[in-house]
C-alpha cells in the first residue's frame, strides 16, 4: 500500500522544517510544498528526506496547498503546518475513520484557539456545522475531495471545511495536542478578509 502523503506547505521556515519532517513517521511520504521561499527552507527540507516542489514565487498558503493536493497520489492526504505547531502522533487519529470508509475529512481539533477573529469564524462556522476547530491545519482527507475543493478565499479558516461540506463530504475531528511556535504576523487582516466568505457560505450555499 502506497504511504500516506503528508502534505506540508512552507513559506520561509528555515531553522524548523527540518525538524518537522524528520519527526514525521517513516510509514508517511513528506511533500513539501515550498510557497518561494528566500531562505535556506527548501536544502533543509530536502536534506531531512522530504519531497521538495517549488513554487515560483510566494502565492500564499492556499496555493501551495492545492499545489500539494495535485502531486499527491493515494487516496487519502494528510496536511500539516510546517511550523512544528503539530504532534506527529495525531496523524493516525485523523487517517483512521477515513480507512474506515466512516468520513471523508477529518479535523484536528484545537483545545484552545489563540486569535480572536480566528475564534469568530469558528464560531461562525459552527451555525452550520458541528466541528471544533474549522481553522486547524492539521486534517487527513480523501484525494477526491480535496482535488475538487476551489479555496477560492481569503485563508482556509471556516470556508475549507464548509465547502467540503457543500460537496456531500462526510466530517469529523478528533482532539490533537499542539506545541507553542512563533506564528507570522499579518494574519488577522486574512480573517477579516474570510469574514465575508465565510458569511457568503453561510447566507449562499
């Protein structure tokens, strides 16, 4: 049976992917998906045993993101942030319902989500739909759906789990423990961008 694919996009994460992919189970095939990075991310991820492919230039998360759903060939995808926010023995927690053919997407859930305007799409989100954590980047979903996905937004928060909803997808998630990382500046003004997809899901679809 083929390795699951772990899909991780990486913008600039010179000093910790490396770490990441090497903490990743061996029974799991490492993508990462480099967003044009200017520092050294890209020999580091490749130096810790990862598959490399590189976009152009920087076209955000989302893009790499897709990128990585088109390269990966089995039937099920993993996603994780290349950070090292993520517990590499979550994994198996979010894969195994989807093995089980009992979901077709599965969320690793947050206990605690740090931003304010992250915490308002979620809470946004749950009007429609009963998950913890829309805004995770830690999830395992099938090929099919994820291919099929248009992310057409402003970040995945909310909007990538009510989409795949919209296409008849069966969703759950399961507790995951996370580490403290230094996240990038500049996120809340995404949210406040999501805020309106997030309402256009809502109102529309």
């Amino acid at each position: 049976m083929p390795a699951t694919p772990v899909v991780v996009p990486a913008y600039n994460e010179a000093g910790r992917i490396g770490t990441t992919v090497t903490e990743l189970p061996d029974e799991h095939s490492v993508l990462v998906v480099d967003d044009g990075s200017t520092d050294a991310t890209v020999s580091e991820a490749r130096s810790a045993g990862a598959t490399v492919v590189e976009q152009p230039h920087n076209k955000e998360y989302i893009a790499a993101l897709k990128r990585g759903f088109r390269e990966a060939s089995t039937d099920i995808i993993v996603t994780f942030d290349a950070d090292g926010e993520h517990r590499p023995s979550d994994i198996k927690k979010l894969t195994r319902p989807i093995a089980a053919d009992k979901l077709d997407l599965v969320l690793g859930a947050r206990s605690t989500i740090p931003r304010p305007s992250e915490r308002l799409l979620n809470k946004l989100t749950q009007l429609r739909l009963d998950v913890q954590d829309s805004g995770t980047g830690l999830r395992a979903l099938r090929r099919s759906l994820a291919v099929d996905l248009a992310l057409d937004t402003a970040c995945t928060c909310g909007t990538f789990v009510l989409e795949a909803a919209a296409r008849g997808a069966r969703i759950g998630d399961v507790p995951i423990k996370t580490r403290s990382v230094q996240k990038p500046r500049g996120i809340a003004w995404k949210h406040g961008a999501q805020l309106f997809h997030v309402l256009r899901y809502l109102l529309f679809s």
